[in-house]
C-alpha cells in the first residue's frame, strides 16, 4: 500500500496459549425422539458412576485431581459447585460420598482453553496503580480477545508497563485462571445488572470472562475500556463490549473496580443493536458522549443523560477513501489531546482488507472533523497478513504519553503486537 510507514514497530507479540485454561460447565440433555420420561441423561451419567467400587472411584479420582490441581487452584470447590449445579438428578450432596460428590462434579465439568485458537484486538487503558515505577514510565491495563473452542469468544487480561525510550513490557500471564461466575442478578430485561466475580484471582491475567448470561452465548467480543472521570472528578473503568447470541448481537457495558469482579449490562435505545460503540473519557456539556457504528458503515456521535440508553445520533465520519469504502468505524475510545479529539479508526477496503488510520475531532464540538488521515496508520503487510482472517489489522484502544501514541493491534485475527508513533508525526500526516 503507498505511502510512509510512520509508525515505530514494537518487537512484542503476545500469542494465544491453549495451556490456559477454566473450568467450565458441561451438560448433556437428551435430543427431543430420545427423552426418556422421568430418567434425564444427567441422571443415566449419576447411575452410572455409582456402580463404581470403592477402589475405581477412587483411581479416577485421583488422575482427576492430579490433572486439574497442576494448574488449577481450588478444585474441589469448584467440582462440588458443578455437582449441585446438575438439574434433573436424584441425589444430593447429602446422599453420596465426598469423593463420589467430587467425581460426579468432574463428569459435568470440563476444561475450556477459551484462547485455544487466537489472541487478539487489544485495548490498554492506564492502569489505577502508578507505584513503582522509574521516573518517565507508566503503567498500563489491558483486555484481549480470545477465541476458543467453537469460535466463542472471551476476554482475558494483562498488566504492562511502557518504559521511556519506547519498550512495552507485558506481565507474563499467571499459570493459573478463575473460572468467573454470576454472584448476583438484579432487575428485568434489559435493566438486568450481572455481577460476575473471579473469586482468587491473584492478579488481573487469573480472569477471565467468557459467556455467563444468554445474550453473550456466542462471545464476549471486542471490549473497548475507557479510564471514564465524572464531573466530580471520581474515576470509572468501564467498557463497552459485543455480546453475540449466536443469532444477535447487541452492545453491552461492563463497569469494574478491579479486575475480580465485574458488572455487566445491557445498552438500550435504538443505537445499542449494533456494534462498535466506544465511550468519551468524560462528559461533554454534560452529557455523556458516544462513537458508534450502528448502521454497520458509518461512525455515529450520541449523547445522552442516560449512561445505558442510547438513541438517535449523528452520522458524522463516512467513507472517503479507498482502504475504508467498505465501513469505517472506530478503534476504541477518543483520546483527548491538546489539538482536539484523537479518534483511531477501522477501515475496511478490498478484499476485506482491514486497515487502522485515524482523525482529529474538535474538543468542543466532537462533529466536528479537523482532519483525518489519508492513507492508513498500519494496513496488513506481507509480514502481518496471514492468520484465522486474513489482510486484518485491528485495535479496540490505545493511550498517549507525553505526546507519543502507544498502538496494541491484532494481526489476521490471530495474534496482537505493538507500534508507536509521535502525535506530532501522526498530526502531520493528516489532512
């Protein structure tokens, strides 16, 4: 592709890694011909590990806990809340052994290696932690996209620190992940609130979060977090994400403290059934303040007195050059800069080539476009082309230090790395 490659390109490659792994439900029912009235399977699956003697029980409980305690911790809470999570069977935790307890557990349990396949569309946000560090460095939180067994996707994290002179360093991810789950449920519809909880995570790589509620089934697709600050100055990390049914997708935002535990809500309003949505940092005039992609080819500027209700909008950046004729949207949320608004963009061109470039929004009035690239920022090169999807280069966020871009991609749908590139230069480039 013509043009001036820009950006400083970071020799840091973050790949998917099956060995990590969660605990996960696994249930079987019986197919409609095949129902067996007042015998469920789950049932079948019960009477049949009872027949175990005392000695087999045993054995096979014991290749059970060896296997899942080298990298898990906990265990045996977990296989005894996945035994009384069963339905439709005729004993209890009262009528079987610990052991027996335990071993049925494992029969309605499995490991799910949720970035089996890929890892990748990053966002970083600035880290609440900025101890420690050297003068000049800071240090950053991010969320990937994993993909696992039959194409679900999940969200995983990692902790970071950007060091002065340019290097990214990424915490090696811990050996061990918490399997999450809903500690609480409120409201109606689409005014449900799900907390879900990591419970042990020692540090941010230990959660996970893959699908717990029905309209995420599919995946937990693409979180674009924001470091939100309120008009009282109080800090919110929260992130719009696509939740896929496997039949709709719809926006949703998770709203965390920490990286233990997470609420998780729906979006309403007519703006909210697409994809792609990504929060201002703050308010403006205030009104909370939104980019979206709803129409599936456009990017939309919302505002709204109602941080979960979204309607309407103006359509206000649209396709103007070849590598984005297709759709245009954005990589994560506006980064607020001295000269106005820095919105990183997703263009989609020929061949279903995905390229990222990005424009300048006025401060005041975000409809406002300064000016925008031409050509893109980083486009699929022959080194950076091959993958589960390939020609795609994609980011959900990066964040400005010091007047330098730090840019997490995602590579064919496969991998993340790294670039960088002075706001000056990136400014320049634009017209």
């Amino acid at each position: 592709m013509p043009g001036t490659d820009i950006m400083t390109h970071i020799p840091l490659v973050l790949r998917p890694d099956p060995s990590r792994t969660v605990i996960r439900p696994f249930f079987a029912s019986d197919q409609p011909p095949f129902v067996v009235e007042g015998h469920t399977r789950a049932q079948r699956i019960v009477d049949r590990v009872l027949t175990l003697d005392e000695a087999d029980l045993a054995n096979e409980l014991d290749r059970v806990m060896t296997s899942l305690s080298s990298r898990h911790r906990d265990v045996e809470e977990v296989l005894l809340r996945q035994f009384s999570e069963v339905k439709g069977i005729s004993v209890g935790r009262d009528d079987v052994s610990h052991k027996c307890a335990l071993l049925l557990g494992a029969y309605f349990s499995e490991e799910y290696s949720f970035e089996a396949a890929a890892l990748f569309n990053p966002c970083m946000i600035l880290h609440a932690d900025q101890t420690n560090l050297e003068p000049g460095a800071i240090r950053f939180a991010m969320s990937l996209r994993g993909i696992g067994e039959g194409h679900v996707s999940s969200v995983t994290f990692r902790i970071g620190t950007w060091k002065p002179g340019g290097d990214v360093i990424v915490d090696a991810p811990s050996g061990t992940v918490v399997s999450p789950r809903i500690e609480s449920a409120e409201g109606d519809g689409l005014d449900t609130i799900t907390r879900v909880t990591c419970a042990g995570a020692a540090d941010a790589s230990e959660s996970v979060l893959f699908p717990v509620t029905e309209s995420q089934r599919q995946g937990i697709e693409d979180l674009r977090m924001v470091r939100f600050v309120d008009d009282d100055a109080a800090v919110h990390y929260l992130g719009t994400y696509t939740a896929y049914s496997g039949a709709a997708a719809r926006s949703e935002m998770l709203t965390a403290s920490n990286f233990r535990t997470f609420d998780m809500r729906p979006l309403k309003g007519s703006a909210s059934t697409g994809k792609g949505m990504a929060l201002f940092p703050r308010r403006i005039d205030g009104r909370y303040a939104m980019l979206s992609r709803h129409d599936n080819e456009n990017i939309w500027l919302l505002f709204s007195d109602d941080l979960y209700t979204w309607n309407g909008g103006e359509k206000i950046i649209t396709p103007k050059y070849f590598w984005e004729f297709y759709q245009i949207g954005n990589c994560g949320s506006p980064i607020e800069i001295e000269e106005g608004w820095l919105v990183l963009t997703h263009g989609v061109g020929s061949v279903r080539n995905y390229c990222i470039g990005a424009c300048l929004l006025d401060r005041d009035d975000p409809s406002k476009i300064l000016k925008r690239m031409s050509l893109p920022l980083v486009h699929p090169s022959p080194k950076e082309r091959d993958g589960y999807v390939p020609n795609v280069v994609y980011s959900c966020g990066g964040i400005v230090h010091e007047r330098i871009l730090l840019l997490p991609y995602g590579v064919a749908d496969s991998f993340a790395t790294f670039a960088s590139v002075a706001l000056d230069d990136l400014l320049a480039a634009m017209v």
